[in-house]
C-alpha cells in the first residue's frame, strides 16, 4: 500500500511540475493546450510524451518547451533521470534526444542556430509581460483605479495592494510581477512600464494599451487554432485506433 500511495503522489507531483510550464509564444500552460500526451515513472526516472497540433510546429518552440518541461520535472528532489519523447514531428528524433540528454538547440542542430534560443525566449517574455500587463490594468480599470493612478504606482505598491485585495488582484498581479522579473526589470521602479522598462505617460498609455492587446488577440487566436488542430489530431488518432480513416488524421 505504501508502494502505491508513493507511486500516486509521485505522480501527482510530474503532473504539478508540468502543468505550470507554458507554451513561450501563447503563454497558456501546456496541459491546458492539451500537449502532454502522458507521462511515466520508474523508480526515479519519468519520462514525458508531448504531442504538439501539427506535424511542422518549428523546431525551436518545440526545444524551448521541452527544456521547460525537463527543467521543471528535475527539480523535484527524487527524479535522477528524465527522458523527452516528441512523437508525430518531422524533428521528434533529434529534440527528443537533445531534450533528454540536456544538450542545447545550437548542439543539437548546429547548421540552423545562430545562438541558443536566449533572444527567442526574451522576445516571448516580452510578448507575455505585455499580454499580462494588458489584462491587470483592464482589471483594475474596471475595479475603478484610473490611468493617473496606475502609471505612478511602484511595484511595491501593487504588490502590496494585490495582498491586501486578494482574489483576482492577487492571482493576475503574481503573474505580471513574475513575468516581469524574468524579462530583467527592477523590483524598485514604476509598476507599469513598456518592456523595456519606460515609463508611459497617461497620454500615451492608450496607444501603449492598443499595441498590448493586439498582441493579446494574436496569441489568443494562436491558442484557438492550437486547440482546434490538437482535437483533430485526438480525433484522428481515436479513427485510426478503431481501424476507421480520418481526413484530420494527416493534420
């Protein structure tokens, strides 16, 4: 029985680790977009299946995400080993093994990488600050806190102020602040910034705003059609079990 329970907390703690780890362009978690096709454990060994919504996703979003997800599973303190499986990609071999045995995109396909993914990932990050910028100050517009307000408070203030309010507050001002800190802005300035860390004035927090979402819409309808290739793709594999044939099983 004790086997058991570890086994199922085991588990429990793969599925955690991988559940808080996102696609970097769309910023929507990967088992929400339905990517992990399952995961196994063997002692201290787990190894991850991913499938992704088409066949051609590039190479580089893929190796991003996988590091992600072998990161994040190998933090746990009883995995010792951790290996990737990317199946139905027309690069699976070369990032399931790269994935695996930690070595980076450049090694991996040394004639198509410039450098190792760093300035692909802080252009997505920037892209997710904006994205998580846009729906807190939509949030505290609505809750009545006006452009004057918002453009002048620090981040200590909203910290504080998302502490004390709690509930929504506090769940989309964690987020923004923790992207924010990964794109490499300080603690001590202005909380609403443009990624680059300048100010904006209430004249031009407008337009700021305006750009903000069009890039929140672009990665939305990004993640719809993520959703709507991942089915037939589900779909198609479900036909293709039961000896049917399905168009969408190509996808």
């Amino acid at each position: 029985m004790a086997s058991v329970l570890s086994d199922m907390t085991r588990d429990a703690e793969v599925q955690a680790a991988i559940a808080a780890v996102r696609d970097p362009e769309i910023d929507e978690t990967v088992a929400a977009l339905n990517f992990i096709v399952g995961t196994k454990i063997d002692g201290d060994s787990v190894t991850v299946t991913l499938r992704l919504p088409t066949f051609w996703c590039p190479a580089n979003f893929v190796f991003l995400m996988g590091g992600d997800i072998r990161d994040a599973v190998l933090a746990l303190p009883w995995v010792r080993n951790f290996k990737f499986e990317l199946v139905d990609h027309f690069a699976a071999d070369e990032i399931s093994r790269g994935i695996s045995e930690r070595q980076s995109f450049a090694q991996v396909f040394p004639r198509h990488a410039e450098n190792d993914l760093g300035d692909l990932r802080l252009a997505f990050d920037k892209k997710a600050f904006l994205m998580r910028q846009e729906a807190l100050v939509d949030f505290m517009r609505r809750a009545g806190f006006g452009d004057e307000f918002l453009i002048r408070m620090s981040v200590a203030e909203l910290d504080g102020l998302a502490d004390a309010q709690g509930g929504e507050l506090k769940t989309l001002a964690g987020d923004y602040l923790a992207k924010r800190r990964g794109i490499g802005l300080a603690n001590d300035d202005l909380a609403f910034t443009t990624a680059e860390g300048e100010a904006i004035d209430a004249g031009a927090l407008p337009r700021h705003l305006r750009h903000a979402r069009k890039v929140t819409m672009s990665a939305q309808s990004n993640g719809e059609m993520c959703r709507i290739l991942m089915a037939a793709r589900h779909s198609g594999a479900a036909c293709a079990a039961h000896g049917f044939h399905s168009e969408k099983g190509n996808s």
